[in-house]
C-alpha cells in the first residue's frame, strides 16, 4: 500500500511513518518542517530496510500541483500537518488559521477529487471548557469569547472536523475524523508549549519545573506508539468512515503530580515553581481543568486499549532527550 502522510517529518507523523514502513508499505512524506524535522525521519531514509520505500518532499501541503500527484499516486491520506500547540497558535494566530482550516479543506477537496480514504487528526481541544470526565464524542461543545485567541486552534480543528463530514455527506469522501487527546513520547518538541518534554529537559538541567496556574489542571497522556496503532486500525475498519474518534489514555493526572513523578524519574534536584497564567500566556488566556477522553467508541470498533503506562512514557522521553543532548 501506498500511504501518504502529511505533517510525517512531525512527532506523531513520523512515528505513522515508521510503523507504516515496519509493515512494509511505501510512505509518502510531505512537511514544511515549520514545527517537524529533518532528524525525526532522517534514520529511516538512511535504513537499508526502508530507503527504497520513502518519499520525502520538503514543502508545503499548499502546493496544489505536488498535492495533486501525491494524492493522485498514494492509496490513503493520513492528514496529520497543521498548527500544533497552544503556544505555537498564540504567536502565529493568522498562519495557524490558514494551515489548519484552509490547508486541510485542500487535502479534502483532492482526497475526495481521486476517491482516496483520509484521516484526519483533530483534537480533544474541539471540546472546549468542559471540566467533567469523560468527555464522549457526542458531548455538547463550549468556547470563550474570540477575543481569547487560544479558542481559535479549538474552532479550527472543530471546522476541519465539519467540513470532512460535508465531504462525506455531499461527495462520498471516505473520510475518518479523530480527536487526540495528550499524545506522548520521544521525537515531540517542548518548543511549543508541549509539557512532558518541557519538564523533562527542565528536569535533566535541574532547573525549576514551571508549572502554569495552580498545578491542579489534570491530563491524560497516551504513548504516541499506542495512538499510531489506533490511527492505523481505523484507517482499515470501513465502519469507521464518517465518524468521530476520541484516541487517548484513562489515566488521569494532574500537572504538579506530573511535574513530580518527572523530578523523581530523572533524579532531578530541581524544584516546581508555580507561574500565573497571564504570565505564561497572553493576559486573556484560559486553560481547561481537566481532559479526560472516554473511550468507549473506539474500544468498541477497534479494541483499541492505551498499553503504554505513564511511568514507561516517562522513562522514554527522558532517555531519548539524554541521548539528544550526548
Ligand atoms: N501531539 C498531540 O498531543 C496532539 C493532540 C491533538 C491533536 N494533534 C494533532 O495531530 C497532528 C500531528 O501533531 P504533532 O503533535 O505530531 O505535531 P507536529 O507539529 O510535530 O506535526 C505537525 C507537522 O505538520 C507540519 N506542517 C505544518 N504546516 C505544514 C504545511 N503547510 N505543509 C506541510 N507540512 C506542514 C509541521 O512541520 C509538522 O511536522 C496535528 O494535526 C495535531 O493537531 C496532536
């Protein structure tokens, strides 16, 4: 199979990327490496086993003509480039609007041009500011006002979300729509705001974990090799086409407990320092306190079951940001 990935020099792209050559499938790879690498994918380019089956084009999902043979060429489209990361969305708010709603409806428009099944990568942020557990797919869906911009990465992913069913409804695009929650693991950046590799790296440095607001805010995280496998899993159910996933973990923590168990895990003498949001952030942000998926959808059709602990998560990251930094 030919497989074409979209944002695949990202943290979860390449990983897509990797599990889809370990099968043994030709991958299409298209990224502007505005917030991916060259080095996320570089030792598969180089490997014996898979250098003859990945195609890497460095450039933009905006350049109709390269989209048009790459669609054209490949069998599936896992759309995955986009704005990521709420830091990433605040000090780029125009060219994130344009990469996550217009660069995904012109993936849509070829997907659904050659017939070739898509899926998308939304987000847990399309839910807003609920603080009950678990959010399901069916929740109601709640905003701030837009002059807090951080909602504008939430409605754009949430139009990406309507605008696959719109192709789907009107011109039978084979499209599956999923909502990550906190995905985690080696090859994601701290540069945009992303927490585990943020304090991680505070960690190994014995520098002060900072913790935004009270710490009390709690997460999910889902090892990035069990969300691929859920990805890829959908990608073959055709009962999944036209439908929303929630693809995330159950094991529910807050930040300064997180920011904790990083202290222990890497034998940091660093400290955690709480620091107010209008600090971190724009003065009018505002963060959710809690985000936990309900699962039972995606179970249902795929089995799909978070395997990896935090604890192993952790354990990773810190090993693959030592080696970085050797
Ligand atoms: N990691 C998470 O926790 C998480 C949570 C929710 C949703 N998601 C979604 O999953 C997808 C992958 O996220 P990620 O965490 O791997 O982030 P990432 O930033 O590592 O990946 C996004 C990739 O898209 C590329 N890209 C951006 N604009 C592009 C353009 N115009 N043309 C080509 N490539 C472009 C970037 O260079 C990057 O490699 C995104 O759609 C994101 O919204 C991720």
């Amino acid at each position: 199979m030919k497989v074409l990935i979209t944002g695949g020099a990202g943290f979860v792209g390449s990983h897509l990327a990797e599990a889809f050559l370990e099968k043994g499938d030709d991958v299409y790879i298209i990224d502007d490496l505005s917030t991916g690498a060259m080095e996320n994918i570089q030792p598969f380019t180089e490997d014996e086993r898979f250098k003859d089956r990945i195609f890497v084009h460095i450039d933009t999902i905006f350049n109709h003509d390269l989209m048009l043979e790459l669609v054209g060429t490949c069998d599936v489209v896992f759309h995955l480039a986009a704005a990521v990361g709420v830091r990433y969305i605040l000090e780029n708010p125009l060219k994130s609007i344009t990469i996550n709603i217009q660069g995904t409806e012109k993936v849509l428009e070829l997907c659904a041009k050659f017939k070739k099944k898509v899926l998308i990568t939304s987000s847990s942020e399309v839910y807003g500011k609920h603080d009950h557990a678990p959010l399901v797919e069916t929740d109601n869906i709640i905003y701030g006002p837009s002059s807090k911009f951080r909602w504008s990465y939430a409605a754009s992913k949430l139009m990406d979300e309507f605008t696959a069913q719109a192709y789907y409804r009107t011109k039978g695009l084979q499209a599956i729509i999923t909502r990550l929650f906190n995905t985690v693991g080696p090859r994601q950046t701290g540069a945009y705001g992303m927490v585990i590799p943020r304090f991680v790296s505070q960690a190994l440095e014995n520098k002060a974990l900072t913790v935004y607001g009270d710490g009390r805010q709690s997460r999910t995280f889902t090892y990035v090799k069990d969300v691929v496998a859920a990805l890829m899993a959908l990608m073959a159910q055709d009962d999944a086409v036209g439908e929303v996933f929630n693809v995330g973990g159950t094991e529910e923590i807050s930040i300064v407990e997180l920011a904790e168990k990083i202290v222990k895990a890497t034998g940091s003498t660093s400290t955690i320092e709480l620091i107010p949001y209008e600090e971190a952030f724009e003065k009018d942000f505002e963060d959710m306190q809690r985000r936990v998926p309900g699962i039972e959808k995606i179970k249902a059709l795929i089995g799909f079951e978070p395997k990896t602990s935090l604890d192993d998560i952790i354990r990773q990251v810190v090993e693959y940001t030592k080696k970085k930094r050797a």
